[in-house]
C-alpha cells in the first residue's frame, strides 16, 4: 500500500468555458490537499486572450500553448498536459486527467491510488476501456481517413473523460509522442501509442458514471456531464451533504 501519493489533476478545458473553470475552482477544485495539484488545460483563442491572461494572473492555474483551442487539437493539448506533467511537475506519482464537464470524488480517486504498492502505481493507466471500437471513415468528429488510419478498428483504449496514469508511464508517453503519427482523436491516439509502448491500460468502471446515480452511487470516482456551473455546483453541494 502506497501512502503519502501526489496527485496532478490536468483538467481538459475549452478556453472560452471560464465560468465552468470558475465553478470547478469554487467546488471540488477548492477542497483538496496540500499534495494534490490542480491546472487547467487550455489552447489559445485570439478572441479570449486577454481573459486567459487574467486568469493566469489571478489563479496561477492555467496551462497554455500556442494552438488553437478546437476539438480537432484535442490531442495537442493532451500531449501538452503529459509534457507539463513530466517537466514542470515530476513529483506527482499519478496524473489524473478529467474532462473539465466532469465531478469527481477526489477522496475516493485517492483511496484507489494509496491501494497499489509502489511497484503496482508505477504501471498504471486506467480508465474505462474501450476494446475493438471500430475507426469511423463517415464525415464525423471523429471520423479518420484510411490514409491516416488504415485499420478497422483502435487498439485498446482509455476513454478521454477521465483517466489516471503513473508518472513513471507518463514519461514513456512523453519520450514516444515524438515519433507517432498524430491523430486527433485524443483517447484513440494513447491506444496507439500504449500499444507501440507495450502498455496495456486497466479497466475500472468507477470512472464514468452518470450524474443521476451521483447519491446512489458514492463509491464511483467520476461523475459525467455536468456542462452547467449552477448543475455542478448544486452536485457538489449534494456530495458534500452526504459524506
């Protein structure tokens, strides 16, 4: 059992959704421990620069680089958040990226964490697993030609809402990023590149749940959906009043 873990929250958020960021800071993000690390994840907007500034005046907590905050560079971001884990925050054992319309339970997400033995934390990357999802070749989101993905379906991956890695692993991320071909898909590209690196992720349905089982289920890490500041506010309120 591995005690007195550091933990880096890397929220994955779009820069023009302050006030969700503001509810975040003023909900889950406001009662942490001192060995827990929150920064936001953000690309860059002509039209909210100003905005992004002052934020990062105020708070501290924002993390930005110089591409355009879209869904299609999703995976930018996500490699800037491995990247600022890895070089800016190396004590952290574990990163816990979460997608910024999402609650979780900190208390419980540590728990899991403090379960694993200092070997067992090293090697992990866990999440929702998705196996055999077939690649989508019709006009999508997330749709990937078959010049740049030739495969019917993504190796085994983490979903993009919310997932934990090691920092050991991350390091491993970091150090391969560099010679895969990019995909925009953010989760479909860690398969690929967990796959080149012989990581296989681990699979726990505790982190995607349902914001209506959020009373019913207390034990789950992660809570979906919440893409209104007054909804996450009063669900914060709700999990406050029963723990």
């Amino acid at each position: 059992m591995t005690e007195n873990i550091t933990l880096l929250i890397l929220v994955k958020s779009s820069v023009k959704n302050v006030f969700l960021r503001d509810a975040i800071r003023n909900t889950w993000g406001a009662d942490l421990s001192k060995n827990i690390v929150l920064r936001f994840m953000l690309g860059f907007s002509v039209s909210h620069a100003e905005q992004t500034k002052l934020e990062d005046e105020t708070y501290q907590d924002v993390i930005v680089e110089n591409f355009v905050d879209t869904y299609a560079n999703n995976t930018l971001k996500t490699i800037m958040g491995f990247n600022w884990a890895v070089n800016e925050c190396p004590t952290a054992r574990a990163i816990l990226f979460i997608d910024e319309d999402h609650l979780p339970r900190i208390d419980n997400i540590m728990d899991f964490l403090r379960s694993f033995n200092p070997e067992q934390l090293d090697s992990l990357f866990c999440g929702i697993q998705i196996i055999m999802a077939r690649a989508i070749r019709r006009k999508h989101r997330w749709s990937v030609p078959e010049n740049v993905y030739e495969h019917k379906h993504w190796p085994p991956y983490l979903r993009g809402g919310s997932y934990v890695v090691s920092q050991k692993i991350a390091k491993r991320f970091t150090l391969a990023f560099p010679f895969v071909k990019y995909i925009h898909i953010d989760d479909s590209y860690l398969g690929i590149v967990a796959l080149k690196l012989g990581i296989i992720p681990r699979h726990d349905h505790r982190f995607q749940t349902n914001q209506n089982q959020l009373t019913k289920f207390k034990k789950q890490f992660v809570y979906n959906d919440y893409k209104n500041p007054g909804v996450l506010k009063n669900a914060w309120k709700m999990i406050k009043a029963t723990t």
